[in-house]
C-alpha cells in the first residue's frame, strides 16, 4: 500500500484524479462481484470464487511490499475462505454474498481499531525507535518505576471513586426530583456540565482551585471562600494526595448529569403497581426504594457504572488541562501521551496496552449484562 501510495504521489496533481476515480471503480466492481455474481450457481461461478479467494488476498497483501509472506498468506487464507463457503449450509457463494455487504464495515472496523490495536501491541515490545524488540523490558519499567506505578495506581483511584460517586450523586437527584414541580428546570440544571467539554471543563475547575499569595485579593471561589472564614489560601492542585481527588471532582461533576438522566428514565419506567403494592404491604419509602426501584433499574444502574467506568480509565483531558500531570496526579492515558511526547514510543505503547487490559473486563461484563437482557425480553 504504501508503494502504491508512494507511486501515486509522483503523479502530477491531474493525474492523480483518474487513477483515484478508477481504483474506486474497481473497489466497487469488487462488491458488486461478491454481491451479484459469486452467489451464482455453477462450475464457471466456482471457478471465479476460487480464482477471487486467492487473488485479491494476493494482490492486497502484495500492496504491503511482503510478496514471499503474500503467496503463502493469499494461498492459506484464500483457500480456506473458499472451502468454508463451498460447504456453507446457505450454499455456496453465500458467505461471498455476506462478506460483500459487510465489506465496508469490516475495512473501516479494520483500519480504525484492529490495525491499530495489532500495531499497538507490537510496539509495546519494541525499544523507544521501533526497530528492534525489547521483550517484556517496557512492562517491567512500568512496574518498577515508582513514578509509573503512582500512574497506574492513580488510574485505579479514578476508575473506583469517579464512577460509585457519580452513579449515586445521579441517583439522588433522579429520586429526589422525580415528579417535583421544577423537575424539568432541575434536571437541565444537574445536566448542564455534560453540554461542556472535559477540557472546557478543567479550565472552568483550575479558575476554582486557583490560589493566590495571602496578601492578594482570591480569584478563585473555594480560597475566597477559604479567606473569608479566616483560613490561608490553599494551592488544591499541588496538595498531594488530595490534588488527585481534586481532579475527580471535575469528572463527578460531569458525568452526575449523564447519571441522573439514564437513572431517571429508568425509575419511570419502574410498574406503579409494584410500588403501590408495597407501599399497602406497609413499607417506608426507603424500603420501597431499596426493594422495589433499585432491582426495577439495575440494568441501566450497571450502564450507568461500566460506562463512567471507561471514562475514568482513559480520562486524559482533565489531567493535561489542569496539572500536566505534576505533583503526582498522572493517570495512564496522560503518561502515554507524555511518553509519546518524549519519543518513547515503546513505553508508550505499554502503558496502552496496560490501559487496554484494564479496559477489557468492564467491556466484557457490559457485554454479558447487555447479553442477559436480550435473552429476557
């Protein structure tokens, strides 16, 4: 592919267009092959799926500059795809009928996650250049360097405190206000943060913890405050450990608004009858609310958790906003970007790979709980 791209890029501007519109031209008169024609019955049909299995994985492959590994690769791969849709149960030529639809999918699924995934994890075995492989030398330096492990360990803390805290400020208010008379003005009011972004919303947050010398008049609100009561200015984002806690706060207050508004639609949604039914049986409403709503919202409660879950592990922008990191407040993502930064491009595909490994359990259990629903209804 580069090459191609290489040999494209010596051609003058106008020939460039033609030779685009007609690669385009063959892409489609690929689809169309395996939508239209490949499904046909016949020995000319077969001939010309056997003959589509083995060369266009040959020609794409070749495009990589690897001809020896494309001939192998095109042969294997080629023939295996064939002989799975030559005993496909739908009859042959199905599974070339169905790669055709799902084609540009599986590409753009390609190139935007796999590719880069597989690249990835490479690189995270290789020196700070990408040129040579270093084992597992990465992943040790993560977790034997005091400064990488307060990363990860920071990471954990966010990932714990960020998700229960925003999950139950949401719930709250989604109980709280249910059915109030302001309802809709209180709701807009505890949903306005999401409508900001994270980095918007840093700036907005740094404003607040900023801290002047004591002789100076405060601009920002919680050392004002601070100074009123008599107390001396507090620098929040340099306080260790609490500087860290303090950056949570800023994703709280961003993401209670997402909370309340899934959990809310969920409460709503709980049968009246059930409520009525308990409340005869002479339940207190705390009682009411621990049996009957919490069970009646738990799926959307786990939505609600897994997804904040997420933000929190690959949460970036509040960090670089407000502290770049210092004074001990990096998490992974935003070691990553600095590692990259500092041209070592091997650990920085580690701590992507460390992230994409804590990831990966929350997105398996959503999976399975998002499984379980579908098999009820």
């Amino acid at each position: 592919m580069s090459s191609f791209l290489t040999w494209l890029s010596t051609l003058p501007a106008l020939a460039q267009v033609p030779v685009i519109i007609a690669a385009f031209v063959v892409l489609i008169g690929i689809l169309i092959f395996f939508i239209e024609i490949a499904p046909r019955r016949g020995r000319i049909y077969t001939i010309l799926r056997l003959a589509a299995c083995v060369l266009i994985p040959l020609l794409i492959l070749a495009a990589l500059e690897s001809y020896t590994i494309a001939i192998i690769a095109a042969g294997v791969l080629g023939l295996l795809f064939f002989w799975l849709d030559y005993r496909s149960s739908a009859g042959a030529g199905y599974l070339f009928q169905l790669f055709g639809f799902l084609a540009p999918a599986i590409v753009l699924l390609a190139i935007g996650l796999v590719v880069p995934t597989i690249q990835t994890t490479i690189q995270a075995f290789q020196n700070a250049r990408g040129d040579g492989f270093v084992g597992l030398d990465n992943f040790i330096w993560i977790f034997t360097q005091p400064q990488a492990i307060r990363t990860v360990l920071n990471t954990i803390v966010w990932v714990l405190i960020a998700p229960v805290v925003s999950t139950i400020a949401g719930l709250a208010y989604a109980v709280f206000i249910d059915k109030s008379r302001g309802e809709k003005y209180f709701k807009i009011l505890v949903f306005m943060p999401m409508a900001i972004s994270f980095v918007g919303a840093s700036i907005i947050w740094r404003f607040v913890y900023t801290a002047r010398p004591a002789d100076q008049e405060q601009i920002g609100l919680l050392n004002q405050i601070v100074v009123w009561f008599g107390g001396q200015p507090v620098t929040f984002l340099s306080a260790d450990p609490w500087n860290t806690l303090a950056l949570i706060v800023v994703l709280i207050w961003v993401q209670t608004g997402f909370a309340m508004v899934v959990l809310s639609a969920a409460i709503k949604g709980v049968p009246a009858e059930q409520m009525e039914a308990a409340e005869l049986d002479g339940t207190n409403a705390w009682q009411r609310f621990i049996n009957v709503t919490v069970p009646g919202i738990r799926s959307s409660l786990v939505v609600v958790l897994t997804t904040i879950s997420i933000a929190s592990l690959k949460v970036f922008d509040i960090v670089r906003t407000m502290t770049a990191g210092a004074n001990n407040t990096s998490v992974i993502a935003n070691e990553m970007y600095t590692q990259f930064k500092n041209f070592e491009q091997g650990r920085s595909a580690a701590f992507a790979v460390v992230l994409f490994l804590l990831v990966m359990p929350i997105v398996i259990y959503n999976a399975r709980q998002i499984k379980k629903q579908r098999e009820i209804r």
